[in-house]
C-alpha cells in the first residue's frame, strides 16, 4: 500500500478543499478507504469511518498509533503475501507485533473496522453532524450497498440537498441523486470540481 500514490480524483478534493477553504466554507471527506490516499492527497479534514491501515491499536490496553513498518514485524520479513490455500502466515508468536506502551506488549493489530465489527461511534456521530448540515454532497466511487455508509447520501438528498454521483455503473441509490456522472472518478471527477474562470469583455 506505500507503494500506491493517489490518483487524479484524490488529488481534486483535496483542491477543492483547499479552494473552499480560503473562501471561509468547509469540506469534510468521508471515507470508507483506509488507504490514507485522500491525507497523502492533501486532504485535511477526512473521516475515516473504517479507520486506517497505517495505524496500530492494542488489543489490550488499545493505545492507537502511526505504524509504516513494512512488514509489520519481523517474522513477515522476506517472505512476500501469505498463501491464500492455506490462510497461515506462520509467525512464530514471539514474533509478533506487540504494544510499546510501558508495561503492556500486548499484541497489536491493524486499527481498521473488519467485517462484522462496529464503526468507531466518535467517527460515525461526527459524519452524522456533517451530513446534518452539508449543502452539497458528493458520492464518489462507492458501490452504496455498504451500511451504515450507504444510507447517507440518499438521507441527505431525501433532504432536498443536490448529491451528485461520480461512479463507473449505476448504484441502488442513483436514482435518489440529482445527479449522476458516468466514467471513471480520476476524469469525472477533476472535470467537475475543477475551477471555471469566467471571461470579462
């Protein structure tokens, strides 16, 4: 993942960002990606509702922290991506990831929402807060079928707010958006939110 780089429609919410910010507005990035494409982008203000593949949290004492060890810890050195037959990466346990915290060394896993678990209640109320009150909503390459997600946009449009759909392929939540444009984000998306400068004669 430190090898990818963020692509033309990260990198035009981030100017747009930029650009509404120095006129006193606010743009809030709400991501289901745990990537960190959007902060690498130069996005500011980004939830992550499904939290980060570059931090780490105990599972005992759960401190959270910035963690770029590629690979994560030793016993993974060298040997590339576990066999999906078997589903056995084969680290012996004393080489596992362990907290730094004084006194703890529990063990450390990846500080994403896996399938089954539930979002972080700080994140989700604070997107709550933000779709309560936008003007303007973007959906940009989601497949709208993922919850609690999913339902965000189709409330906010429910509200008589223009949402606008950046996709490859029609969702189950198109038809609720004002609008819809097709292709992929990385040219949609920059030809959208890029700045028009009006001529003066």
């Amino acid at each position: 993942m430190l090898s990818k780089n963020p692509n033309p429609a990260h990198l035009a919410i981030s100017e747009c960002e930029e650009r509404l910010t120095q006129q006193g507005r606010e743009v809030t990035v709400i991501t289901q990606n745990i990537d960190e494409l959007h902060r690498r982008a130069g996005s500011k203000n980004i939830l992550e509702l499904h939290g980060n593949l570059f931090r780490t949290r105990c599972m005992s004492c759960g401190h959270e922290a910035a963690n770029y060890k590629s690979p994560i810890c030793p016993g993974r050195r060298g040997q590339g991506a576990p066999d999906p037959e078997t589903h056995d990466a084969q680290i012996p346990v004393l080489q596992l990831p362990r907290c730094e915290q004084t006194g703890c060394h529990g063990l450390l896993r990846p500080a994403v929402v896996w399938f089954g678990e539930t979002l972080d209640s700080d994140v989700l109320t604070r997107a709550e807060k933000v779709l309560d009150s936008c003007d303007l909503c973007l959906v940009v390459g989601t497949s709208s079928i993922v919850y609690p997600a999913a339902m965000f946009a189709p409330q906010v449009a429910a509200r008589g707010v223009p949402v606008a759909e950046f996709n490859m392929e029609d969702t189950p939540a198109t038809m609720r958006f004002k609008f819809h444009f097709h292709g992929p984000c990385g040219s949609t998306l920059p030809a959208a939110l890029a700045r028009h400068e009006m001529e003066t004669h």
